[in-house]
C-alpha cells in the first residue's frame, strides 16, 4: 500500500472519530452559512459541509492529542467556505470581463473584518490575553476554564458555584467584549 | 419545578422570539444539553439564528486556538542530565588522580597525533578532487541540520 494512503485509511477505520466529525455537520453548516451569507438550506451550503466533514475526516490524523476536534472542524469549514467565496469571486470577474471596471469593485464582497477576523489578526497570544486580562475576574476564569481547560457550562458553573445562566453570560459577553477591544485597535499596541 | 441543568427562558429568547446571544453562544460552543427542547427546534428552522449561531461558533473557535496555542518553547540542553554525567565522571576519575601526571603526557600525545592526522586526512581528501571534499561537506552540512531540527527549531515548528 502507499504511503500516502495509509493516514486516509487509518481515518476511515476509527468509527468514532468519523462519528464526533459527522456529528458537528449542523454547527459545520452554520459556519458555513455565516462565512458565504446564505441561507443553511442553500446547495452551497451543503456542499461546503459535506467537503468539511471529508476534509476533516480524511486529515483526522493531524488533529493532535488533546486538541479540541470542535475548533478544529470549524476552523476547517471557515477555510472551505472562504475557498468557496474566493472561486466564486474569480468566476464572477471571468465573467463580466467585458464589463465596466467599476461594476468589479460593486460586486466585490464586502472585505471588511468581522470579529473573529479581528480576532484572528491580533497581535497573536499577547494582545489577546492583555484583553483578557481586562475583564472582570469572574469572567477571565469562566474564559479559561472553557477554551483552555475544555469544562462544559454545567461543570463550570458547579466549580464557581454560580448559576448556570451567569457562565454561559460570562462566556458569550467575555469573548464579546474581547473581540470588541481588540477592534478597537491601537488601544493594544 | 425548576430545573437548574438548563438555562431559563429569559435568557434563551431575546424580545423578537428569536435565539438570544447567550443561547446562540451556548449552541456554538457544543452546549446544547442546556438548552430547551424548543430551542433546540427553533435552531433547525431559523435561518437567522442558524448563521447567527454560525458567526459564535466562529468566535468561539478562534478563540479556543489563540487562547490554547502553545507558546513557543526553544528545546534547550538537557542539563540535569548533563551535570549528573559530569559529576558521575568526576566522581569515576578519582583513583586516576595518582598517575594523572602519566595519563596527561599520554593524552597531549594522543591529541596532538590526532589533530595531526585528522588534518592528513582533511588534505588528503581534498587533494582527490571536488568529489569527496563535497561529499564530506554534505556530511557536515546534514549533521548540522540535523542538530539544528532536533535541538534550535521550536517544537511546534516540527510537529
């Protein structure tokens, strides 16, 4: 057998890492929805989450030990669906060749950065945990104790003692906030 | 009753009847459990709320790779293990310490026929042409990037 082929095969033969990956398909669809701004029952749509999961299926072999698969997947949706976006964008100048060069830049999608772009740009880790740094303490610990610990709500809001619907404020209105400081820019710098 | 394993309703709904913040937030980040029934049907149904729940789970994600990103670590030298081998030797080389003066004079000669002999051979391979000079330049070229992968170049960097 080649070389080549044997990660693909190993993939295929953990049932239940296939079984996690196909079972994040409605949040892949969402994503999905969210970066090409279409409706979920779209056949872009679709088609984007169906070539999510076999991404994410075929390259199981590099998510690492411990890594999140939910982050992961997602992060490969956003690429497929932004993948999607850029060759339709290129069919769409092929087409209107013949057109007014100012009809390109109307039908240009609106390149402005949306939170998680944002997020993504920042001055990596430093920036991101100064912003951080800034929320009350509370939600700081309800943060790490999610994406960095990997507790679910329920296990977070037991260890604070706190009722459940204040974790899941905590967490929404924290990465809100974060996502908001960091686009305020300089302010970080 | 009321049940303390799923969120309120106040916090699910916003004023429209649509999925607030909060409960869009929680689906985004895999927490469904805690959700009611309902908003759990209306997510299969609202398109809004789908790519609200979309634009979260995007958030969500980035967040979980910036926050959990490892810092780069340079692999350094092990040292303990390398002070406890000196020690070891240190320790081993004490009965030498009588004929020390012996052992000296025998290793200057060593050494200095060595490094004699070492630079024989360095010229002798240089006087056979550009073949074999560039081959042992190779040797160290790739003993070097060997060094340099295992040791200098950050974990993450491999992996």
């Amino acid at each position: 057998m080649p070389l080549v082929c044997m990660p693909v095969f190993a993939a295929f033969s953990e049932a239940p890492a296939s079984d996690e990956t196909v079972a994040l398909r409605g949040i892949v669809r969402a994503v999905a929805a969210a970066v090409l701004r279409l409706r979920p029952d779209h056949p872009d749509v679709e088609d984007c989450a169906s070539e999510t999961i076999r991404r994410a299926i075929e390259g199981d072999w590099r998510l690492r030990e411990g890594q999140p698969r939910r982050p992961w997947v997602i992060g490969i949706a956003r690429h497929v669906a932004l993948d999607m976006l850029r060759a339709k964008k290129r069919t769409r100048l092929g087409e209107s060749s013949d057109e007014d060069a100012s009809s390109w830049v109307e039908r240009v999608p609106d390149s402005s950065p949306g939170p998680h772009e944002l997020l993504e740009r920042a001055e990596g880790r430093a920036a991101l945990e100064r912003a951080v740094a800034e929320l009350p303490t509370p939600m700081q610990a309800a943060l790490k104790k999610f994406h960095v610990e990997g507790k679910s709500y329920q296990t977070i809001s037991e260890e604070m003692k706190v009722p459940l619907g204040t974790v899941a404020t905590w967490v929404t209105r924290g990465r809100k906030s974060v996502a908001e400081r960091l686009r305020a820019g300089g302010k970080y710098e | 009753m009321i049940r303390r394993d799923v969120l309120d309703k106040e916090i699910v709904w916003d004023q429209e009847g649509h999925l607030s913040e909060v409960a869009k937030s929680a689906l985004a980040d895999g927490q469904d459990a805690i959700l009611p029934p309902d908003a759990l049907a209306h997510f299969s149904r609202c398109h809004a709320c789908v790519e609200g729940v979309g634009k979260a789970a995007l958030l969500s994600a980035q967040f979980s790779a910036a926050l959990v990103a490892a810092p780069r670590v340079e692999r350094s030298l092990p040292w303990i293990p390398i002070g406890a081998a000196l020690a070891v030797a240190a320790v081993s080389a004490i009965p030498m310490f009588a004929v020390a003066r012996f052992w000296l004079s025998v290793s200057s000669v060593f050494f200095a026929r060595g490094v004699r002999i070492a630079g024989h051979g360095l010229l002798t391979v240089a006087a056979n042409g550009l073949a074999p000079t560039f081959y042992l330049a190779s040797t160290l070229v790739l003993l070097a990037m060997g060094f340099a992968i295992a040791r200098l170049v950050p974990r993450t960097a491999v992996q």
